[in-house]
C-alpha cells in the first residue's frame, strides 16, 4: 500500500523524536520516498545526520537558505509529498498550526501544503490537557488535520498519562488509511449504516431509564466511512458530539426510533451497529410527572426490539456485512463469541467496559471476532479503532469483487 508514495516528515522538539528515526527506516523498507525537515528544537534530540542517513535524502531546516530553497523550496517540499507526517506533534508546533504561523520552514510547508496532514502528538500529560492544547486539536480536527494518539502510559518526564507518542505501527497504520482514502475512494458507491449514543427509555416526562456510552467509537466510525467515499448515515442517540461533515444524520431517542431509523435507512452495504441500546423499555410510562411518595413506584419493564439480530437475519433487504459491537464485563472473548453467533452478524466488535475504562473515554481495547476466531487489537484513540475497521470494510468489499 505504500509503495512509492512520498511523505514529508516534519520532526518537532520532543523526547519521543527518537522514534521519528524508527518510523523513516519502517517506512523506507515499504518502499516509501521520505523528505524530513527538522525544527531547531528537533535537531537537539535527533541530529540531521541521523535523519538523512535513513532517509537517504538531505534534512531540511532552513527556511532562509539560500541553497535549500533554490534547489528545493519550502513550497515544493509541500507540494511534491503525498502526505505530510508531523512526528512527534509537540504543543508548540499544534499551537502555530491552528493559528496559521509561519515563522519557519515546518510551520511554512504545513500553511503552504494543499495535501493531507497526520500528527502524532507527543508531550507532558498537562500541558495535552491544557485547555489552550485541546482547542488547538479542536480546531485542526475542524480542519481536517487527523490524529493518532497520543496514548497513555509512562512519560519521560516521569509522570503518568496520556502524551506518549503513538507507537511506529501505529502510525503507520494510520497513514496506510490515509493514504488508502487517497484518489478513488474505496467505498465510493457504497452506502453505510452506523448507529452510534445511549438510547433513553422514558419512565415519566422527567426521568429515562439509560446508560453510560458518549457516542464517541460511533461517530468516529461514521467519520472514518464518509472519508474512505462511503455514503454514510448516522442513526444516533442523544450525545454531546458534533456529527461528522458529510455524513447523512438521523437523530433518534429510544430503542423503536432507532429501529425505525435503521429500517428506513436500507438497503446499505454495511452496518455497524455501536449504539448502546437500552435493553428493556418502561411499559407503564405515565404521561405526568412520578410524585415521590411513601411507596417506591414498581417499574414493568419489556424487552426492546434486537436491531443487530433483526438486521443480521433479516431476509430481505439485509446488509452485506453486518458489525456488531459487544461491551462485556468478563469473559470478553468467549461471551463475544457466543454473542456473534447467537445475533448472526458478520463480525463483532468487543470490548471490555468494567472499571470504567471505555465509556466516555477517547481510547479503546477492541477485539474483533468472526467465524474464523478473535483478534486482539492494540490499546488505540478510538479515531484509530475506527479507521482500523474502516480499512477491514474497504479490504472485504475489495475482496466481494474480486470474487464476482
């Protein structure tokens, strides 16, 4: 997937720069062409020898040299790349970005660059916390920039946290997606399902009967479908997120809307189905307030409609691939494996959701499980998780083709 595509990589101040060397050698032996430019604060942790030596390509640095910018020039630089990699992203150079700055050749190449941009942001726990940092990411989310991490875990300052720059395989697992969603799109022509939020089930005019998902893994994932050419649709339950740009929203509270929103919503070629979708629903809601009183009311719940069996075994109009999601307490693999059978979807995606390390969360520990047994992914952004499926939809649709 990589072979002869050109990356520019712009290595920014950090500890975590010691990486960038890995990632131009992996990326070299995938047949990549890689141009580097150091920042001043980058060439006091890896040295431009190092970098031309396995990039096999001088290390730029200079916006006002004379020399770089007759033979090169910051605009070629920008414009000859397939793709520009910002690795690590450190706060400062997140920070220039969102405003515009141009104030040396990595930020001039980035304003300057009509071409996808990838950082993976690396830096201390706080200062990725600070509120100046997350409106920076905000806006250059808004913008289009992507993101792959960062994770959490040790820094090197010696503090704990999320700021570690992801790992070399997993950026470039994220700019093979990237890249793949390059030029023809590979679900161009294809129409996608998500369900994405927490249904809400009315007791009364003021209370509902809920649950803990944002909506985040969801919307990610309809995001990450809209981008590789799919028309997508978003069928999601009340959350705090802004629905992705270029995606076909249908807003929905309870379990029966969003069954209706996915009927309507057929046929597509693939669904997936990560709403957290209230089980049980009040039978006896009333239609004024419950009045608290000496005696508890008793609830009369009844089972809501199942829309991953009922679109996994419909008979008619059923999606080619259908993708479940399963959030498990314990036996997550084996509870997983008896679910994909149980509902007869295509794949499942599962997840353990105890001690509240998922919901709300902008990270996930996903399994997928298919006939062919289970698969463990990496501790990834949930953005990463959903670009990861995303490239599985793409491949598998490749694959129906190639068999017709």
């Amino acid at each position: 997937m990589l072979l002869n595509q050109r990356i520019l990589l712009i290595i920014a101040g950090g500890i975590a720069a010691y990486k960038s060397l890995e990632l131009i050698r992996r990326l070299r032996e995938r047949g990549c062409t890689v141009r580097c430019v150091l920042t001043r604060a980058g060439s006091q942790f890896v040295t431009p020898l190092s970098v031309a030596s396995l990039s096999e390509d001088k290390a730029y640095s200079d916006l006002f040299s004379l020399t770089d910018e007759s033979e090169m020039g910051h605009i070629r630089l920008s414009r000859e790349a397939d793709l520009i990699v910002v690795a690590p992203a450190t706060a400062n150079i997140l920070a220039k970005m969102a405003s515009g700055m141009a104030d040396d050749l990595a930020s001039t190449a980035l304003l300057a660059t009509d071409k996808p941009v990838l950082v993976a942001p690396g830096m201390n726990v706080e200062m990725w916390n600070n509120p100046a940092t997350l409106r920076n990411v905000a806006c250059l989310k808004r913008d289009g920039v992507r993101f792959v991490g960062p994770d959490a875990g040790d820094l090197a300052c010696g503090e704990v946290g999320v700021g570690r720059m992801a790992e070399v395989v997993d950026i470039i697992a994220a700019i093979e997606t990237l890249l793949s969603g390059q030029g023809e799109a590979p679900l161009r022509g294809r129409r996608a399902l998500v369900t994405a939020g927490a249904t809400r089930e009315p007791i009364d005019p003021v209370r509902y009967i809920s649950n803990h998902s944002s909506g985040k893994q969801g919307y990610a994932i309809a995001d990450a479908l809209s981008r590789l050419g799919a028309h997508t649709i978003l069928a999601t339950a009340p959350t705090a997120l802004d629905p992705p740009r270029g995606v076909e929203v249908i807003k929905v509270e309870t379990a029966d809307e969003m069954m209706a929103a996915c009927r309507a919503a057929l046929p597509v070629d693939v669904a997936i189905l990560t709403a957290a979708v209230a089980d049980w629903r009040v039978a006896n809601r009333t239609s004024g307030k419950l009045k608290k009183t000496n005696q508890t009311p008793v609830l009369n719940l009844v089972e809501n409609p199942d829309i991953l069996a009922t679109l996994s075994q419909s008979e008619s109009n059923r999606p080619h691939l259908v993708v479940g999601f399963a959030a498990e307490t314990e036996n997550l693999v084996a509870n997983a494996t008896t679910k994909l059978a149980r509902k007869g979807c295509d794949w499942l995606m599962a997840n353990d959701v105890s001690g509240g390390s998922v919901f709300g969360k902008d990270d996930n520990i996903v399994h997928l499980i298919t006939s062919g047994g289970s698969e463990a992914w990496p501790k990834l952004s949930k953005i990463e998780v959903a670009a990861r499926l995303a490239t599985r939809v793409a491949e598998y649709f490749v694959n129906v083709q190639a068999a017709e």
